[in-house]
C-alpha cells in the first residue's frame, strides 16, 4: 500500500460591505476582506479579490512543496502539476460561489443542503449494497437518514394539525364542566 500524506487547509473568509455616495452624487460599493488559515493563524486583509485568492495559492503551495521535498525531481514535478490543476478549477469556481452567495444567501445555502443530502443517500445505497453483497440481506436506510426539509415542514404540519384538533378537544371538555357546573 502507498504511503499517503494528509494534509488540510482551512480558511476563514470574511466580508464587509461599505456603500458610499461620492461627492459627484455617484454611489459606490466597497468590498473589504479579511481571510485567515486556520493551521497557522496567519492572515491577510484585502479589498481586491484576487489578493484572496493569492494568498490561499501561497498557503497551498507552500504545502504541497513541503509535503513532496523529499521525493525525486520527476514525482515531485507531477504532484505539483496535479496539485495547480486542482487549484486552477478552485480558483475558477469561487469567485462565482461567492457572488452566488452575496446575491441570494439563502438559495446558496440550499444548494449546500441538498449537495449533502444527496451525498448522503449515495452514501448510504454504497453501503447499503456492500452490506447485501456481504451478507446477502439489503438493510433500507431510509429510516435513519435524515429527513429531508420537504418531509420535516410536512411532519409539521401534520403534528400541528394534530395539536389544534387536541386543543379543540380540551375547549370542549373544559366548556362541558363549566356547563355541569
């Protein structure tokens, strides 16, 4: 079996947003950022996004240049390679998630939800597969996933209908013993 070094980066991103009218009456907006790699606490401020995304390519180059330094020249050149082709796909997709997500947060952050869902049904048909292959009984996970946000506002509904036919039932009972009595 190979010998597999893990390495992880993560990065903390945030922004502010300044809207200003100039003296000409013109309105500007103003994008100012602030990123930090969590591993090494070092950090960067910027108002161009393109300073961003230098700094998250030094933070990654740097890793993957320490992680092949004591490979040969040749294996070192096509780790390298693979590892800038990755980078190249990033750097090309997260301006657009950015701006995805500045314009509407909250379709974004559905889109993320329904990645993991799916991730997770995938997921659990892998396994659920393996299982019958191993075993030869297939074990439904349905019951132990979680639901989706369609199935919970339905069990809400449900369970508030059920409630209002509870208190209906309660207003009747009080309402008869105040009549006996």
């Amino acid at each position: 079996m190979a010998n597999k070094k893990e390495e992880t980066a993560s990065f903390v991103l945030r922004l502010s947003q300044k809207i200003f009218e100039k003296e000409d009456g013109d309105h500007q907006v103003e994008w100012r950022g602030n990123i930090r790699h969590v591993q090494s606490g070092e950090e960067a401020r910027f108002t161009n996004f393109e300073d961003a995304k230098s700094f998250v390519q030094n933070i990654i180059t740097s890793m993957t240049i320490k992680a092949v330094e004591d490979k040969p020249d040749d294996t070192q050149k096509g780790i390298l390679a693979k590892s800038f082709e990755f980078w190249k796909k990033v750097a090309s997709s997260t301006p657009k998630l950015v701006m995805d997500s500045i314009k509407d947060p909250k379709k974004q952050a559905e889109n993320i939800q329904d990645q993991i869902q799916e991730q997770i049904h995938n997921i659990s048909d892998a396994i659920g597969q393996k299982i019958e292959h191993t075993i030869g009984t297939k074990i439904e996970f349905d019951n132990i996933l979680p639901a989706s946000k369609a199935e919970i506002v339905q069990k809400l509904d449900l369970l508030t209908q059920r409630l209002e036919t509870i208190e209906k039932k309660i207003d009747k009972l009080q309402t008869g013993k105040k009549n006996q009595s």
